[in-house]
C-alpha cells in the first residue's frame, strides 16, 4: 500500500483542505485503462478509475470533516496508488479520534447504499440497461468492496484504527497496540491468501495489501 509524501498535483477541495495528489496514483491509469481497446472500452476504464479515485477522496473529505467539527486543522488530503490519507495538524485525543476514523467509512457506506437505491429505482421503473445504470451499479460494487475491506480490523486500515481505539477505552494505550497487533496478524493470515487469488483477476488488488510490519510492531509494543 502506497503512501506517498511528496505531491505532483494540489488542489482546494471543500471548507478550503488542501488536496494533493500522490505521483504512484499514475500506476493505476497504467492497471485499469486499456490503451489498445476501442474508444468506447477507453471511456468505461477511465470512467471506472474516476470513480476509484473520486470514491476514495470522499472517503478522505470524510475524515478531513471529522477534524472540522472538532476544531482540529487539517493539514492535508493526499490522494496515492489505491489509497490516501487525512493529516491533521495537531496531535488528537482518543475520543476525537473516533469520530475521525469513523467518518470515512461512514461516508463509503453512504456511496454505497444511495447508489445502490439508485440502481433499485431505476431497475423497478424497468429502464433498460445502459451507461448510466452501469455507473450506479459500479460505483454501488466499489464502495461496497471498499467499506468491507476497509473496516477489517488489521492496521493500518480503518477498522484497524476503529479496533484499537475501542480497546483503549478499556485498557491503556500499550496493551491495546498489542492486542490490535495480534488481531491484526491473524487476520493477516486470511486476507493475504484471498488477496492474492483475487489478484489474478483483479491486480489492484496486490496494493491493497496491509503493512506486516504495522501490526507486527503493534504485536510487539514497538508501535501504539
């Protein structure tokens, strides 16, 4: 999983947050357009990699407005390879943090139910399939795939961060990174080899992989 730093491309999204894109986003122009298709088959894959990209800068606005609300500055939204971030600009408590991470999965579940009942609509009204209903039930499917994979409790997803911040109202913050950590790892043990059969059709999915080493360190107390 990416996590760039450095930005190609800035600009100001909503309430003003800046919002950078990462330079290993082009790797997915590179997996999902087919250059040697026809126009129409062009259209469809930057079509579907513009709802990739613009479903996961909802996700991150979401949790850039649950800094807002709490009056913690965000520094950023950086958008990279099959993934992105909020970076707010000062440290956070633990109650603040919750309604933080939670808000971008929130906002994924919300992408996915209206569309979703998008698609209901215009299936019990009879209309025929075409592009239009195509993109509802595409972006339904995406942010379906997304909230589900993303609320795993393994780090650094996050339902990871969800996870540990729910054992830290009951314990201190050492003893919940190791307990995070060892859910972590034995989720590890399933995910990867799903991921890596889905790979064969899908090959984003390979960038979706979670950081051993994040709930490794947690397992060991070397990360909170």
């Amino acid at each position: 999983m990416f996590s760039d730093d450095q930005s190609i491309f800035e600009f100001r999204g909503p309430w003003r947050v800046p919002v950078q894109i990462g330079p290993s986003i082009l790797l997915m122009v590179l997996l999902f357009v087919s250059f040697t298709g026809s126009p129409r088959e062009i259209a469809y894959d930057l079509a579907f990699l513009a709802m990739v990209v613009g479903s996961i800068l909802l996700h991150e606005l979401g949790h850039a407005w649950g800094c807002l609300i709490q009056d913690v500055p965000v520094r950023r939204v950086m958008l990279h390879g099959f993934g992105g971030y909020c970076q707010h600009a000062r440290a956070t408590t633990p109650r603040e943090s919750e309604l933080i991470v939670a808000m971008g999965p929130i906002v994924t579940v919300v992408l996915w139910a209206v569309s979703g009942l998008i698609v209901w609509a215009m299936q019990t009204a009879d209309r025929p399939y075409d592009t239009v209903m195509w993109f509802f039930m595409t972006l339904s499917w995406l942010n379906g795939y997304l909230a589900v994979f993303n609320l795993l409790p393994i780090a650094p997803l996050d339902g990871g961060k969800i996870f540990e911040l729910i054992v830290l109202r009951f314990t201190d913050g050492q003893r919940a990174s190791r307990i995070a950590g060892v859910v972590g790892m034995a989720g590890l043990v399933v995910v990867v080899p799903y991921l890596l059969v889905e790979a064969r059709v899908w090959a984003f999915a390979l960038f979706f992989l979670p950081a051993v080493m994040v709930n490794w360190n947690k397992l060991r107390g070397l990360s909170c």
